[in-house]
C-alpha cells in the first residue's frame, strides 16, 4: 500500500489538527514539521506521534526528497513564496486559505502550480461539511430546480482578539470568503456582482482599521440566480452556520448541529442547548474528510476537491465586496480585478 | 335552507363554547337554554345571543315541539335520564362524555337511543383535532402499513381543585377515556386487554379517592397490535398532547401545538414558549368541528361521526382500566363487562 | 353598549373577510356594503349577514349618517379620492394597503385625514400574526438587545394572473411593502437606504412590465441595522413567511405555520405537510385582530394600531426600492420623495 | 506516561471496534488479540496496527504478565469462565453486555471479580451518549424535580438472521437489556416491578423460539416513578433511540441523531433524511468515550463507569421481564431471582 509522506509547515492550532487528522488515514505519513518557533513543546508534541524531523526552517522540507506533499499552515503572507518553491520542488500541496490577499499573487502561485504539474487543494472545509453536501447534492440532483435564491448565514460566536484584527485581512478575506465559496458551490455558478451593506456594531476597533463586524452582501450569479450573506463577527449564542438554495422546484436549507437533541420542558418554557461553539466543534469531521480527500487524489492521481482556481474565485469575490464596500455602490467582479494592483486603501 | 333548532342543557363553560359554536354554523339555531342554577347571568347572555328562552328546567327544552336536537352538558349523573327522555321525546342528542360510568346504564341510554331512531353523538372532540386526523388518514392510507405500538401521552398543565376529585369519576373515567377512544380510532381495532401502573405522586388527596394521579397503561388489542398511554394530572409546562402510531412501513407521530413558532437565541441557549396552555386553546378548532359536524349529520341524515357504541366502548377500557389497577394485574375488557354490576369498591 | 356602525366599501374577497370577521365584535355592525358590480349575489350575500343596504355607490355609505366608519377595499386608485371624502364627512377609515402608489397623493389622504380629525388604519395585517408580534415582543423587551440584522423572507407559492399583473403596482409595492412595515415594525427604526437585486426567474410576463417575480433587498436603517428582504412569486413549497432579528444579546426567529404538527417516518424519509397555504390560512386570525382593534380604538378613542404615517412610510421604501432597480445602485429613502412627480418609468 | 496495555479476546466486529478507539487513547496499547478463527486475516489485520500477537487461545492473553487488562468481545456462553480466569489472573476486564444469561453464573463471576479486586467495566455503551448523558445531568441537575414517568423508545433498523435468534438470549436479554439499564441510569432508582406485553408482527420465527419481535414493558421504580420500554425488531425508518423523563418540574426528552440537518421543501412536502441509521453510527463516539473512561479508570485508579452490579441489576429485569411475558402478569424483580435457576421453559 502506497505512503504518501507529508510535511507540515506551520505547526499552529490548524497544522496540529491536519496532522492528527492525516495519521488517521492509512495512506499518510507525517514526515516532517517545520515551524518558525520550533522548540521543546514541538519537539514533545512530534516525538509522541512519531514524527522524525522537527526544524524552524521550512525549506528543509520543500527540498526534501522523501517528502511528497507539504501542508501550508503558516501565516497567510508565507503561501505563495511557499506554494511557489514547493510546486519546483515537485511537491504537491495543501494551502490554507486565502492563498493571499492580492490576485496577481495567487495567480502567480497558481501559475508555479500549473507549470509543475503538482496538485494544489485549498483549505475550504465547510465543502466537506455534512449538512452543506447534503444541500448540494439535492442542488445537483434536481430536487429544487433551478437555483433562484442563495442564502447563507455564517456568524461566530466572538470576534477575535484585538490584535488579530488589522492582520486578518478583513472580513471579506478572513471570514466571508468562506461563504463566497460556499455560495459559488451551491449555486453551480460563478458571482458576477456584489453590493455590501456593512457596519461596526460589536467593537469600535475593526472600524480603525477600515473593516466591519456586521455584513450583509448581496450577490447576483452568472446563471441568473440572487444571493445574500449574512456576517456576524459575535453571535453571543454560538457559531451560526445556515444555507438554503430556494429554486423553481422547491428549497433545501440547513440548520446548526447541536451538541445534543435534548428539550427541556418546565414552567418558564423549553429549553435547548446552543449549537456547537465553533468551528473546531462544528467542523471536526469536514477537517478530518479534507485531508483524507487530499491524500486519496494524490494515491489515485485524480483531481483534487478544491482547487487553486476556487481559490482564486473567492479572493476575486471577496476583493470585490470589499470595493463595493468602500464604494457604496454595487461592483461587478471583474472591476476588482483591474482595481487590484493598486492599493484599495486608496480607493 | 333548513336549520337545526338546538336546546342547550347545562349551561356551565362547554356548555356555552357549544353554544358560540353552534352559533357560526349557518343551519344551527339556539332556541333555548337550561341550567339548574340559571339566573340573571345568564339571561344577560342568552340576550345577547338572541336565545330566545332561559330556564331552569331541562323537560321544558325536551318537550319542547320546536327543538330538533339538544346539547346535554349537565353533570355525568344526569346523562342517561336525558338522553332517554329526549330519544323518547324524538330528539336528536349531543352528549359530553361519558354518558355514564356504569355499563348497564350506558347500554339503557343507548338502547333508548335505537328504539327511538334518534342520532346520538358523543363528545370525543380530540377527534376532530388537526393533528390527531392527521396521524389517522395516514393509518387508514396505509401509510405506515399495519400499527404495531399505539402510544399516546396525555397530560394535563394543573390538577383540578381537590373537591372536584371525588366527582370527577377518576383518572380513567374522567381523563384517560378521552386517550381510550384515541386509541381506538387510531388503531382501527378494539382493545381486548389493559394493565394499569398507577401512582399518586402529586397530590395526596387523590389517594384518600382510590384515584391515582399519574399512570401507564398498556394495551392489547383484537388486530394484535399493542398500545401504551400515559397520563399525569400535572405537567407544569402545559397541556401535552402527543400520539404515535408505529407500523410495519413505518410511524406517524404528531406533537404539540404552540401558540407561535418563535426560537430565540441567547447565550444561555434556545427557547420557546410553551405549548398552547390548555383543553380549550389546543381544541378550540376540534370543539367548533364536532358540532359543526352534528349539524351536518343532521341537515344530511347521515350518520354522526362519534355515536353512542363509540361512548360505550371507551367507558369498558376506563372500567377495565381500573380493575386493573385495583387488582395489580392485566385484565381483559370482558371482565369489566361481568363486574361492573358489583361495586368496583368492594374489589 | 356602543355600537360601531359600518360601511364596507368593496366586496371583493378582503371585503368579505373584513365583513364577517367584524360580525364577530360584539361591538360593530355591518350597516351597509358598496361594490360597483353589486348584484342579486352580493344582495343575498348581505340579507343573509342582515346587512341593510347594498348600492353601486360608495358615496350613499359615505354621506350615510348613521354610518361611523368605512372600510376601504376597493382597488388601489380609488383610495385616497375616497379616504378624502370620507374623511370630510367625518367617517373613520380602515384603508387596505397601499393607500396610493405615489407618495404626494398619500401625502393627500393623510392630510384630509388630519384636517377632518378621525382616524386611519391601514390594512398591515401582518403586524397582528401571533409569530410576528412574538418576535417584536422580544426585541421591545430587550431580549436580544440592539438590533443588528433583520431578515425577512416572504415568498407566495403562486404567481399572479398575468393579467394582474400590470395593475399589481410592482414587486414592492404589492408585495413587499408588508416586508418593508414588517421591517420597520420589527427593528424599530426607520429605513434610511435601500439596495435592490431583482430579476425575472418565473413568468416572462413580469418582464414586459418592467416588474421582477424575484427580488433580495437590502436595507440600512437609522439607528445602524442592516435589513434583507427576499421575495419570490413562486415558492412551490407554499406560503413562506419568516423573520429573524439578529442582535448584540441573541437572535429571535420565526419559522412558517404548518396545517399539523405530524412527522411521518417511512423507508424513503421524513416527512411533514407544506405549510398553510397562503395568506387567507395563514393570517386569518391576524385579520380577525387587525378589524377588532381598529373597533377597539373607536370605541375606546384610542390610537389605531397601525396608522396613515406607517402606510406613508411603507410606501417611500417601495418606491425607493424600485428606483434602486432601475438605477442599479443603492438609493436613500428621500431620493425617492425628490422624484416621485416625476414618472419613475423616465428613469 | 503510564501506557495500559491490552488484550482483545474475541475480534469479531465489536471486538476490532474497541480496538481501534483504543488506539486513539495516548495511554492504551493494544498488546494482543486472540480469536477462535484467527488467521491470515486477522494476522494482517493486527499487522496494520502494530499488534505483536495473535493467537486461537485467549488464556495466553490472561497468562501473559505484559498485559493488564482484556476486553471480553467473544459470545455470551464465554463471558463468564473468561472472567473468572483473567480476574485470578489479576487483569482488569471489559467485558461486553451481557456478562451471562443466567444471574447465578453473573454472580459467580461478580464474586471473583471482587476476590481479585480487579476493576470490571460492563459494555453499555448508551450511557455514553451525547443525548442520554444531558438528561441524566438535567434529572440530576433537578431541573426536572423528581422523576414521575421514564419513556424509552428503542427500536432496530432491521430484526437479526433468523439463525442468530435461536443465540441471541431473546429480546429482553439481547436488546432490551440496554433500556433496563437505561432506566435505571435515568430514573436513579432500581427498578422494583415488571410487566410486559410482546408479540410477533415481524418474523414468524420469532415465535418457535419463544421469542417476540415486539414489546412494551412497564416498570415500577422503588422511588415510586413509572415507566415504560417499547421495543421493536424493525423500524423501517432507522433505528429509534429516544427517552424522556418527566417528573415534577418538567420533562427532558431526546429524539434521534441525524446525518444531517437538511429540510427539503417541494410541491410535495417537507423532507428531511432518516435517523443515523443503527448502532455503529448511532454510538460511534459512545464506543471511543465507554472504552477511553475505562482506560482513564485504570491509569488514575479510579471507580469504573458501569461495574458489574449495574450488569446484574440489568440481567434480573430482563429475566423478569420473560417470566412476565411467560406468565401474563406483573413480576417482582425479587421473584425473577427466586426461579432463574429452574428454567424459565418450564414456565
């Protein structure tokens, strides 16, 4: 049985769980782990799961020949200088998203990726999440027809800490790019035009660095379709992970998972936990599947799950949100691209 | 158009929701009311419904020539010597269960009833509930195939007030018969056999009866399928009203009904309101259908959709029922038959 | 008792229902009814309601003196050339919604109406549904602090006749004007901005009008909310009405009204009934409220409920909305007061 | 790090079960594997998982001293002589339910289990559920009072082969063993009283065995509470696993788990997918919490979760539920103690 041996560049909360997740795949092997602050801790955490080679340095796994595939889980500025000397290293890869936050740099990443004949797959793992797969496969099978309206709510529970909030790329590229992705994958269509309505309801420090903490963003699809996102950077009653696809035939929605289906019944009323906290919770297994999924394309040489190009299409979708956001007016994808090489701060 | 001309006798609370029922069936007249304890009270609100005569005597409404039909809403113990004087005097009869608590009582009215060629029906309104229909045009559609397990929870939101328990003919009689002709009509069979569980566990006071105030009875019946009903005489968060036919293709389970659909979020969880509170917010609709539906009977001689055998076969699972309780053992519904004529005290 | 004597002004499906929800108040009287095709069928309709007169001519109820007030329910161009003359002769007024599809003419109405002194109601019936009112209970009682983001989705499950089509008014104006009282009603703010997403996804016919079957709305409301409004003419599923405002302490959200609660479990799946069928099932008790407060406020000279200045309200976001779809682009509410004299087909 | 290692005895589908959760406890190592047809298979089996040794004879697990405890996986009729070598052997032990079908030999191996003073964990996997642990932490909480009526809904996909009812123990010792011990968990008293009702709807062959496919039990709880068991071989819909427990406060009720959350909505109704569909998917994390509490219980030396006692008490009920099947009426626990060592045929 073929081995796929993978080093992991990033050993942050994100790269420890792909580790895990891979050991459990018979065909993966964690080689190697490579991290800026490498140390004792690493050192431990690497022994225990039997992983020989721990380095600050991620070229040392880039250049090694043992290695068949990297796992980029470093910070967003490192994926395409990374993405870029893995792919002439020959090495396939897995990229946490965003690949960047400019377009002419993913397209140079996807460019190396292309002339090396590797593999990329990009981290959208709600695409393995069991509740939005069962609603594309009722979109794809024909149970509602044809896709008129593409809702999508996505609210966390809390913003993040203050300091996250000037390096995180913004909503758009932080969080709502999962749900441009998602919106494009349900739909079966590419977005042609957005309009933001934003503001900062939940902390005056994302209004410091030009973003939002509440979002709504409507869409309009290629094929016809409307859609519209709902963002919330704090739902005080837990991670809020809603789609529905109405179309001419009908509607396929989801709700929130729950950590149980208990109803309590007293004299105030009926009672119900929150849904699970957050993504870790909510998400476990579609991190587990988005591994697992990557390894059995590179063992069978078939095409990856998510590829450089949804990558990009999201990137392209949020850069445009947040134009329009800027703009106050509705903006068509494509103006996004023109507009991106200069700076959006100057906008 | 031919109306129905109706004497209400007993004019306590259903005997006036009967009565403002009636009144928006186009083919129902009131043409009198009678109460033991009428008064100024209700003259006032016989006025105001244009009813033309209040009286304190029940025979003034049964000879009455120009009465078609009346509504008996007196106490239990009055039943049986109305309705053979209005089946003698050609009236066509609605009854409030149970006609009575003693079998060969029961068999009199009914017997009067035939010879008489008058239309008896008896109310079991929950059959005319929304969801209850429901769950039974599935059975009877074949929907679930052939019921296996019956299962029906009944709970009521308050005790009654403890005077009322000596009188209120006990848990069978007065509550759990309802569930009984539930169990019939959903089941399509008669029921061959009941054991009781009873307990009192919410007020004493039922104990110094011989009545029980929460209890599970189990039930066999004719077609082979079984059945289990529970009721408590106390759910402090309301009226709860559930049934589920289980079969060999599968099952039809109906729950509350809530007076709104609303689900708020905090950070302490999930909640919603209570279910609708009691009898008369859950069948409202069944309590406007069941007359509706007498009327109807009337207007198009067709046969009432509850009648008297309905009445009388609920009462021997209720009697039966309670051996089974007094005897700590299951009992077949033929033996209540054989000992109804001897007191169920001396058991 | 006092007695609120009325003239119903229109007979058409919403007259009839506002007639004989109204007979149900102890307190109103039906004196006459209006239609310009009045005939023996409206005549027999009125003898077997007691109601007196019956005429072509909505004047004869207007300049009735034993009339109090009116309710207007014939079409939409006659409403405000009626409210004006009733409210000259001193008549209250419930007026169907919209009171007129331009604001200076509404602007009109509300003026006489002022002058004269009585009092207005607009026909909002939603604000009256036991779901809707449950959510703005919550929000006016602070259970999920400030609002955030509303969203309501509002969906018929039929398209209108063709031929209707061209006199609806439009999208927003027939359609989601209740989403926008809805949304003023629910955040307690008024709207400031709107931005529309229309298209043509159901019947071509729209089209030819310049009108859309498919819409998402966004909204920016005064005191910081963000607001988004889906419609569709075609929701096959039925009718879907559900609102959810989203806030700093929780969410409160409400679901569609369902005809029973049974869940039917078979080898394919799980299965319930559509929900109630469309606006009659679904709002009927909301009608039967909306007329008994409008009595209520007569009889008690209280404010109405829903008064000329949220009908006004309503009808600036319509309009706004509309220009926004012509225009593309997102559009303040008072743009649209500045070119409403002028055709919004020139834009 | 204090590794427990362990010997699986019996590697049939539960058996490698329990040995893959093990494997992802830090501190458990899977040291042997024995089965009476051991072979290639198995050995390449153990082999992918780094197991030293596999072996026909489990008593070269117990003799071995590397290894400190075995989880008995093999049929019932070993349970007991497996426990009695390995608790003289001085290994813990895990032993899957039931630990026999007769309550003389169960003590017999209680006794040396005791003697040894070794720990013995007994496979309920069900206390382990997400579900079932929040209410037994809301009835322990007291947020529901004291517990009035316990409900248990346990019902199977699809009945065995006909050739394993013979072997199963019947469905009482087989499956509803769970639900006794269930309810006991939930109510937190023993169970004192049973009656039980079966029949045979789904399989004939049932019946030769003296078997039943369908049951309702009743049961009284020494804390004066009710309750009630439905089981069924075939629920068509999936497997059914839902409780409820009411008492003096509220209720708190859990439904099934499903796939997903998805709601689809056509012309036709409302859908959504079947339940998790048996065990394995049902208790999945159930089985990796059961087994990874065991391994905690022996590295901290700590009070297993489920002893050998709450083996017993589950045994005697279901022994008392036949006999009441046998004898058609309501049967002490105490009673069931008294006739197990005559056999039950001879009832």
């Amino acid at each position: 049985m073929k081995k796929i041996r993978i080093g992991i560049i990033g050993a942050g909360r994100i790269g420890k769980i792909h580790a895990d997740n891979l050991r459990r795949h018979p065909q993966a092997e964690i080689a190697a782990v490579s991290d800026l602050f490498a140390g004792p801790e690493l050192e431990a955490w690497a022994a225990a799961r039997g992983i020989g080679t721990v380095t600050k340095d991620s070229m040392e796994l880039i250049t090694n020949p043992d290695i068949d595939a990297v796992f980029i889980c470093s910070s967003t500025d490192t994926h395409v200088p990374l993405i870029i000397e893995a792919a002439k290293a020959g090495k396939h890869i897995f990229c946490e998203k965003p690949v960047s936050m400019e377009l002419d740099r993913t397209e140079e990443a996807l460019e190396a990726v292309r002339a090396a004949g590797v593999k990329l797959q990009v981290g959208f793992n709600r695409r393995f999440d069991h509740n939005f797969k069962r609603v594309r496969e009722h979109v794809l099978g024909g149970t509602i027809g044809e896709p008129h309206i593409v809702k999508i709510t996505s609210r966390d529970p809390n913003p993040p800490h203050d300091d996250y909030i000037p390096r995180s790329g913004g909503m758009f590229m932080d969080m709502m790019i999962h749900d441009f992705d998602m919106a494009r994958y349900l739909c079966g269509s590419e977005v042609e035009e957005v309009y933001t309505q934003g503001a900062v309801l939940i902390n005056p420090v994302f209004a410091q660095y030009g973003d939002v903490d509440t979002a709504v963003v409507t869409l309009r699809f290629k094929n016809g379709a409307l859609g519209v996102i709902d963002n919330s950077r704090q739902a005080v009653y837990g991670y809020d992970q809603r789609v529905e696809v109405f179309g001419s035939k009908g509607s396929a929605a989801v709700t929130n998972d729950h950590p149980n289906t208990a109803e309590i019944s007293t004299a105030e009323g009926l009672f119900r936990d929150k849904p699970l906290h957050f993504f870790l919770e909510r998400y476990n297994e579609a991190y587990i599947e988005e591994t697992h999924m990557f390894i059995d394309s590179l063992v069978n040489d078939k095409p990856v799950p998510v590829d450089g190009n949804d990558g990009y299409q999201a990137e392209r979708i949020a850069l445009a949100a947040l134009l329009s956001l800027r703009l106050g007016r509705p903006v068509k994808i494509d103006e996004a691209d023109a507009l991106q090489k200069s700076s959006l701060e100057s906008v």
